[in-house]
C-alpha cells in the first residue's frame, strides 16, 4: 500500500521523490533511449506483420511452385550410340500426365526426327 504526500496548503503540488535508480542520469540520455524504443518499436510494428505475411504466402504457393517443375526425366545407358548420330539404344522416358499419374516409355532404340 502506498501513502500519497499531502498537498500543501494554497493549492501548491508537493513533488514526488526521484526514484533512487534515476539519480545521478541525464534527462536527455533517457529520453534518447525512449526515442530509440520507440522508433525501434514502430519500425518492428510493420515488419513483423509484413514478414509473416510473407510466410503464409510462401506456404500457400509452395504447391504451385512444386507442380510447375518438370517431372519428366530421360535416361538411358552408356555406349549406347554418339550424341551426334540422333540413335539411342535402351531408351526410356519417365513422366507425368495431366492428372498427374505417372508413366514410362521404352524402346529398344530411338531415333531422333
């Protein structure tokens, strides 16, 4: 429980002690530090909203950008012709459809058109 000083007579406010911790310190060093706060507050006040925005876009569209890549691959064995010559012995193709099921191709040789 705490006591509130009296007011003197006529009106007049008596002031209330210093706290013991803010002797001895600048008023306009603890003013600069409270600018710096609040600056610092008002600046973490839009970031952080902006940057977990950012986050749940990024999860939103992960999918999208997941399907977008190419799931199609090409492979085939080595020594199986020169680059050059457009024949590929042992070729097989693997890929996805439009409803994404997956399927391969192969073919004994390969011919390019």
């Amino acid at each position: 429980m705490t006591i509130a000083p009296m007011p003197a007579r006529g009106g007049a406010r008596v002031r209330a002690p210093i706290p013991a911790r803010r002797i001895g310190r600048p008023v306009q060093v603890v003013v600069a530090r409270m600018a710096r706060r609040r600056w610092l507050l008002a600046l973490l006040k839009r970031l952080l909203p902006l940057a977990a925005l950012a986050l749940l876009a990024a999860l939103a569209l992960w999918p999208e950008l997941e399907r977008e890549a190419d799931h199609s691959r090409l492979s085939y064995r080595r020594g199986g012709g020169t680059p050059e010559s457009g024949k590929m012995v042992g070729a097989s193709y693997h890929g996805v459809d439009a409803n994404n099921r997956p399927y391969t191709m192969t073919a004994a040789t390969a011919h390019q058109v």
